[in-house]
C-alpha cells in the first residue's frame, strides 16, 4: 500500500474541570490529527497527543517529526517504509501513525480496527469510570456511576493523606456496592511502608487492583516478588521502562494497564499478547486523547481481550466539546463498537488548523 498523502492538523480542547497530574495541572488538551491518504483514496486517520507530565516528549517534538516525514516525502512512500521508520520516534508519533495505517488497512477490508486485528473481537467494551478531584466530586461521581450500572470504577488515590486516601476509598465502596469492580491508582505516591499500611486498611474493601503503589519498578518488582502487599497488583509506569519480555520478572501481577499513546500500538500489542501468556490481564488506558483516539482505544481494547475487562475510556467526560461532533456512545457504562462515529468526521471540526512542513 502507498501512502500518497500525508496531512497533519492541531486541535486543542478545553475541559469541563482542571486535571491535577502528578507533575502538572491540565486545563486545555492539545494534540496533533494526521490523515493518510492512500492510492485508492480511502483516508486512515489517527491521534498524537504526547501526555503532560507522562510522555518524553512534549507536542511540539511530535509535530517536527511528522513534519520532518512531510518535507522528506512531499509526493508519495510505501506504508511499509513509513513503519519502519518509525521504529526510532517518539511513543506518540508512533501510536498516531500506527492508527492511521490501521485504519487504512482495516477500510480496504471493510472492516473495524478491532476486526482487522482479531478474528473474534468483542462487540461492545466496559468502560472504567474514572474518580478524582475534591472529595465531594468523587463521592458524587461514584454515585452517578452506581446509578448508571458501569462494571468499574478507578479512584485515583496518593494526592491526599493515606488516613484521607483510605476513608474515601471505603466511602467509594459503601457507595458503589459490593458488585462493582473497584480499582485504585497511585502514581507511585508512597513509600514501601505506606503502600503496605494502605493496602491492608482497605483489605475489606474488595480491590481490584491497585495501579504502582509504590516510588519505582525496582522497588516494586522485589514487593511484588516477595507477596509483601496484601491487594492486588497492577502495572502502569512500569510498562513505560520496561520491554515486554521482562514482564515476566514480575511475579504475581494481576493486570497491566496499557497506555497506547505512551508505547505506540505495536508496543501495545506485545504487551497484551505477553500478559496473556502469563495469566495478567491486560487492560487498555487512555491518556485523556480526543473523541478520535477513544474510538481507536475502543477498538484495541475489542481487540486484545477475550473477557469483557473494563477499559479506561472515561476521560472523554471531562471534555466542553471534541473533534468528533456528538459523543461516544456510552450507554450503562459500555460502548457498542458499531456505534462508534466515523473518524471522518473530524474534518468538520472547526477547531482543527492544518500543520504545514516549513
């Protein structure tokens, strides 16, 4: 296949509330749309959104990338080169690229990505319903949840002090029932000791996972190793440092959060199929992209798991409005692949400014 036009376009979306990170505030997303075009005229479209405070790299070093393949191949080039150059770009550029080409490839089939990529995907995904901010908006979000049957929920936790952190995660349960999954993330917050005292505070609480509890890899490679902390355990950092080959150093992992825009699809692909073999469950994450990059995060997690593993798509709620006109359909916490819009839409966006190579 050849890739006969390549097209890139900034958008920047502002959200309903402010996004504590661990290193940065976040107010305004914003990111980079490409477009290929190939020689039957089918367009492939995919996201670049480096993560603030997450990504290596910042929007501006995606954008020269891709501007530097625009100026370097203004006419055409095989979509076989374009993958193999890509092999030294940065996570983003990667996973925007990759998307593209997945798309391409799947509409010359007639297909969804997630049925180019298996032979058997699933037809709807999970959603996680993502809690965070002030205690009365998690409380309130949790119920709006409840009320709305998602599977799962996931409470960002390691902001506050560990006796606030352990009181809202019990309230959280209290509100969410005793049949919704609850899973916690840490952003590596706490020390070995603290970790250990949170997990065995909210041992009653029936946690699903709890994502890096502790300060980095080594540290908890030798925990996990040891069975020293009395919750489950997931991946999410970790994935960013490591290969996935040696994800079987880590011993009794129960999940392992997959961020596409942080690893590119290839990158994220490997890591599924890796976690499978070794009986960890592989969960899809987003890093708050567009409407766009949501759908294509839809369709890998359809993809990569056999079971219905709630994925963490829910930050599409934080948005004032996207590049996709509408909004996902998300109905009682899942989301019908069939139903996702078509990415052609966003080129009716008024936000989007086209990036022209110098």
């Amino acid at each position: 296949m050849n890739i006969t036009e390549i097209k890139l376009f900034r958008y920047s979306l502002p959200l309903k509330f402010p996004v504590r990170l661990a290193k940065t505030t976040l107010e305004v997303r914003e990111g980079l749309i490409i477009q290929l075009a190939n020689e039957y005229e089918l367009l492939g479209f995919g996201e670049i959104a480096p993560f603030p405070g997450f990504s290596r790299e910042s929007l501006g070093d995606a954008e020269s990338q891709v501007l530097d393949i625009l100026s370097r191949h203004p006419d055409s080039i095989d979509s076989r080169e374009l993958e193999n150059k890509l092999k030294g770009f940065y996570p983003s550029v990667q996973f925007g690229i990759e998307s593209a080409l997945l798309d391409l490839r799947a509409k010359e089939r007639s297909v969804k990505i997630s049925q180019f990529l298996s032979r058997s995907p699933l037809k709807s995904v999970s959603v996680n319903g993502l809690l965070t901010g002030s205690r009365e908006d998690i409380l309130r979000k949790a119920r709006e949840y409840s009320e709305k049957s998602y599977k799962a929920v996931k409470l960002k936790v390691g902001s506050n002090s560990l006796d606030t952190d352990i009181e809202i995660t019990k309230e959280v349960r209290g509100i969410i029932g005793e049949y919704t999954l609850l899973r916690l993330d840490a952003n590596r917050a706490w020390t070995v000791e603290k970790a250990r005292e949170f997990c065995d505070s909210v041992g009653e609480c029936d946690i699903d996972y709890v994502e890096e509890p502790v300060l980095d890899s080594l540290i908890l490679r030798q925990e996990l190793n040891n069975k020293s902390l009395s919750v489950p355990i997931a991946l999410d950092e970790t994935t960013r440092e490591i290969s996935p080959d040696e994800l079987a150093g880590f011993k009794n992992v129960k999940a392992v959060v997959l961020k596409p825009m942080l690893l590119g699809v290839s990158r994220t692909l490997k890591f599924a199929r890796e976690a499978h073999d070794l009986g960890i469950t592989p969960v899809i994450g987003s890093s708050f992209e567009s409407g766009l990059g949501l759908s294509i995060l839809a369709n890998l997690a359809a993809a990569v798991n056999f079971d219905d593993i709630p994925a963490g798509l829910d930050t599409y709620s934080w948005y004032k409005e996207d590049i996709i006109p509408g909004s996902l359909p998300v109905r009682k916490g899942r989301i019908n692949i069939s139903e996702l819009p078509a990415f052609e839409t966003v080129l009716k966006s008024p936000v989007l400014k086209e990036s022209v190579a110098p």
